[in-house]
C-alpha cells in the first residue's frame, strides 16, 4: 500500500524514510510534494499533537489513502516551551533557515549552561480516509549550546546537544541520531499501529 508522508519538509522526509524502513515498514512511501495541487492545511491547533492530526488528515482525504503527519519543534524551559509549535517560523522566515536558530540563540544570550535546558517535541500521527486517527508523541531532552556546531540533521539541530552526550544532534550520524530522536521515537511507536490499522 501507499502511505503518504504528509510534509514538505526535507530533512523530515529524509528522516522518516530512514525510521520507517528500519522498522520494517513495507509501505510506499510519498511525500507531500507529489500531490501539489492538494493546499496546505493551516497548521491551527494549538499542539503538536492537533497540527500533526491536522496535516495528516488533510491528506488522507484529499487522497483517499492514509497519511502520516509530524508536527516538531524545540521547546526551550527557560521561555516556557517556547518556540514550541512555531519553531518553523521564529524568526519569521521558513523552516530550515539559520535566522530562526541565530534568534533563539539572541534570545538567551549568555544564559548558564543550567539555565539552558530544551527538548525536541514531535506528534507523530495516522488518519484514514475514513476518519481513523491515532496520535503519538516523542522527546528528546538536552541542552541548549551557545554556538552552533556541526552540519548534519535540519532546523535546530546545530544547538541541541542531547542528554549524555557531547555532540550536537548536527553532529550526530543520521542513524546516531534516529535511534535517540523524538521523531524516532513517536514514529517507532506508531508502526505497531500502522502495521495492525492498515492491515484491518
Ligand atoms: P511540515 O509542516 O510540512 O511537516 P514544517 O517544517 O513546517 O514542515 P513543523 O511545523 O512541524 O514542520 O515545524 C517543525 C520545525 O521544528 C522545523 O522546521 C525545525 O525548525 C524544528 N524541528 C523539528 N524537528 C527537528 C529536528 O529533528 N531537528 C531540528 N529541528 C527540528
Ligand atoms: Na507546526
């Protein structure tokens, strides 16, 4: 079966394909970006969890096939979760533009490296044309380094030095960072349910 991929995001793409096929999901893979004519949805909900059901949904019936969704971010303690859901757009700009992470650095300043603790959030989530949804959730906790380093991985990664480690996710080899990630881990939790909710 076909299962869509619902995102314009590369370097999600690059990352599902990987998570997904190493988990041993057979399932063709499309991303968003082979049904161009379908809008993008307006990512209105108020979490991860109702944007990624959100995406998800808007493909599965525009397509009439099942979709998966991720909707990420970094959520920084210090600014009370924030950028949270708006990650993509801090600065204003798009996505994998280094203008977001060069703000988030600005923002903190030459707060202590204590004082600076975040995590990865991503809702990773399931519908059918026929309205089934399932949503789950995974996190990747670290900290917030001042300067970034490395040139792997997408977004924020540069910054995010994950718990007990003393590298970058941007340092990481892609599969280093798969095994540990948010995105990994919600989306290695949601193949159980592919498996059992496309094969019913
Ligand atoms: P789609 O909605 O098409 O999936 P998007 O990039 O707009 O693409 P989001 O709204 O979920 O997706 O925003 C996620 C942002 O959070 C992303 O652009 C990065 O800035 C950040 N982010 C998410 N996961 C990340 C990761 O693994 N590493 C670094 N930054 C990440
Ligand atoms: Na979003």
């Amino acid at each position: 079966t076909r299962l869509i991929l619902a995102t314009r995001n590369a370097g999600k793409i690059t990352e599902l394909r990987a998570i997904l096929a190493d988990a041993g999901l057979d399932h063709e893979l499309v991303g968003a970006d082979a049904y161009p004519e379908i809008p993008d949805v307006k990512e209105t909900g108020v979490t991860f969890a109702e944007n990624a059901l959100l995406k998800a949904h808007a493909l599965a019936q525009a397509t009439g096939l099942p979709a998966v969704a991720d909707d990420s971010g970094l959520c920084v303690d210090v600014l009370g979760g924030a950028p949270g859901i708006f990650s993509a757009r801090w600065s204003g700009t798009h996505g994998d533009d280094p203008a977001n992470l060069e703000l988030l650095l600005a923002q903190l300043g030459d707060i202590a490296p204590e004082h600076r603790a975040a995590h990865f959030a991503c809702a990773a989530a399931l519908a059918l044309p026929d309205g089934t949804e399932r949503v789950v959730e995974g996190r990747l906790r670290g900290t917030l380094r001042t300067a970034p380093a490395g040139t792997g991985g997408f977004g924020y990664d540069p910054i995010l030095q994950p718990e007990g480690e003393t590298r970058t996710c941007a340092e990481l080899s892609a599969a280093e960072k798969n095994a540990i990630s948010h995105r990994g881990q919600a989306f290695r939790a949601l193949v159980p349910v592919l498996r059992e909710v496309l094969a019913g």
